[in-house]
C-alpha cells in the first residue's frame, strides 16, 4: 500500500476489556460485552452478541444477525463495499467467504487503512459471496487452522465422499448422521451435496432455523425436513440427518436405530481427533482459510503489519516474523471453529 508509515500513530483498532475498539471512530468490533455501537463481522456467537445498543453489519447477513441477536436488537446494514462515515473514519464491508453474510471490516482513518477480516476462506462455497482481497496497512487475521498440517482438500470432492458414504448406509439399512456446525457448516454441506442429489436430508432443529434463513437469501439446498415433525415410529433406514455436534450422545439419538456417525470438520485432518471423539467417519471441511490460504491473503493484503487472532496465534506470528513481516498476536476470545 506504498511506503507511507503511520507508526508513530496510536494504533487505529485496540483491544479494550469490551472488545476491539476503534477510538477515531467510537465503535466495537465484535465485542465481546454489550456496547453503545458494534459493526458485527458475521453471526456466529463468538462474533455477535447481544446486548449492545446499536448494530451495523453486511445486508445479506441480516436475517442472521436477527436470529442471534434478537428481535429487539437495532440492526443497521451496508451492502459489501458501501462505504459509511463514522466518526472521523470510513468504513465499509467486504466479503470474507465465511459463512452468509460474513465480512471483513475496512476502516480508514487520514489515510491509514485497517481490515478486521473476522473469519475467512478462500475456497469456493457455494452458500456466500467469495473472499474479497483488500489492500491496507494493517490486517487482522485469524489463525484458527495456522499450522501447516492443516490443508483443504477441493470441496466438491468432500461432498461426493459424504454423497458415498450416504449410499454405502442406505444400502446397508442404517441411517448416517452428520455432525457439523448448524451456522455456515450444515448450510454449505446441504448446498454441495444439492448438486450431486435431489434426497431430501433431515435436520436437527438447530439447523432448521438457519437453513430457512440461508433460502430466504436465495441460497439453494438440498430439501430438508425437520426430525421433530417425523411421525413417531418413523424409520430413518437409509436418511441423511444433519445435526449440530452437541447432540451426539444424546436422547435424541435413540430414534435412528441402526447408525453411522460422522463429524465434517477442519479437525478431521488430524488423525486421532475421530477416534478420540468417537465417531465412524470424518470428513475434511472447513470454513476457514487453511495454511497455505493464510500465508496467501496476508501477502495478497501488501500489509506492512500484521496482528494475529483466533487459535494457533503464535505459531503464525513466528512464522510471517521469519520471512520478514511485523507480525505479532492479538489476544482475545473468539474461538475460529467452535461447536456453535
């Protein structure tokens, strides 16, 4: 972004015991405690939490934002790139191919630019618009997969494996229950396996509600029908079911009989993790950008600092320190891929 420094300047974005905070500008990013203004980089509960007394975030994202925040919450939106004054500074919000919705956060400030990126990917996903690379001086990163072990197989190939799977127990009479987050995971896995079959699949109900959120934005899925209305007695030999992984182990498991259990997660790249949380099969799947994508989008930013958050933090300082970048980690509480 050219040699300007703007190092003898307090730095534009600082962690406070609320969250982020932008001081030119007097707003939170993704505070981690309720706050007069918030900008919200997307809806998953480590990013947005309620209570706060106004909200901004990216358009598409809004009927999220309203199913996490509340139907009392006061929600202001921007279309990606729209660009806002608040306070001294312009903002504005652009893709970061997490999940709907989600965006980075560009602030500009007399000439110094800041991008928050939130959580990010950079391979195709069909269910939200693609990352948007975005020049400036300083860029947060997340780091929740920020070793090199961590590498994304193509997607497409993912689904034709769980697709595979699906098949190998139907004709064995089991049901197969997919374990995956219920906000951007089951969502992304639906649309996938929607361009390889038209079965309806079953879900729990805490995905119901965001998968009818992500049609609502026109976002194609397979058809899905919601366990709880299945007429008692039901046999779900040969179904699909997505549920969130905190139903594993649970009552609710009683009524597939004869099942197959499988977890789609970037976990499932390190041998161990499967067996060790007690599941049949595990599918490489993540919503984040893996190492090499990390390495990527910060010399794609041309950023001349780069603070590190969510995860493996100090593996991926260390590593950009090395090959020549101001890179440090930003302490806070976001949790990259939890079980949401």
């Amino acid at each position: 972004m050219g040699s300007a420094s703007f190092q003898d300047r307090p730095p534009l974005v600082s962690v406070t015991p609320q969250g982020l905070y932008c001081r030119a500008g007097n707003f939170y990013i993704d505070p981690w405690r309720p706050v007069e203004r918030a900008l919200v980089t997307h809806a998953h509960g480590d990013h947005a939490r309620s209570g706060s007394q106004r909200y901004l975030g990216a358009r598409v994202g809004l009927g999220l934002l309203q199913r996490r925040l509340g139907a009392d919450a006061v929600i202001d939106t921007l279309e990606y790139g729209e660009k806002l004054t608040v306070g001294d500074t312009t903002v504005s919000f652009h893709p970061a191919g997490h999940v709907l919705g989600s965006a980075q956060i560009r602030i500009e400030h007399q000439g110094e630019v800041w991008v928050v990126s939130g959580d990010y990917k950079r391979t195709p996903d069909p269910t939200c618009a693609p990352f948007e690379v975005v020049r400036c001086h300083t860029f947060i990163t997340e780091a929740t997969f920020g070793l090199p072990i961590y590498r994304w197989d193509d997607p497409r190939l993912v689904a034709q494996d769980i697709l595979r799977w699906w098949d190998m127990n139907r004709e064995a009479g089991r049901s197969a229950v997919l374990f995956c987050y219920a906000l951007g995971k089951a969502q992304r896995l639906l649309a996938e396996l929607g361009k390889l079959t038209d079965r309806p699949a079953f879900v729990h109900g805490a995905v119901n509600g965001l998968v009818t959120a992500y049609r609502e934005a026109g976002v194609e899925m397979l058809p899905t029908q919601l366990v709880s209305e299945t007429e008692k007695g039901t046999s779900f030999a040969g179904a699909l079911v997505l549920a969130p992984p905190s139903a594993g182990g649970s009552t609710w498991m009683r009524r597939f009989g004869e099942a197959e259990t499988a977890f789609a997660s970037g976990w499932m790249r390190v041998r161990g993790n499967r067996r060790r949380r007690g599941f049949d099969r595990g599918f490489v799947l993540s919503d984040h950008a893996d190492w090499p994508d990390l390495l990527r989008t910060v010399a794609d930013t041309q950023a001349e600092k780069v603070l590190v958050t969510h995860g493996q933090t100090d593996s991926l300082s260390h590593y950009l320190r090395e090959r020549g970048v101001d890179a440090s980690p930003l302490a806070t509480p976001f949790e990259g891929e939890a079980e949401d």
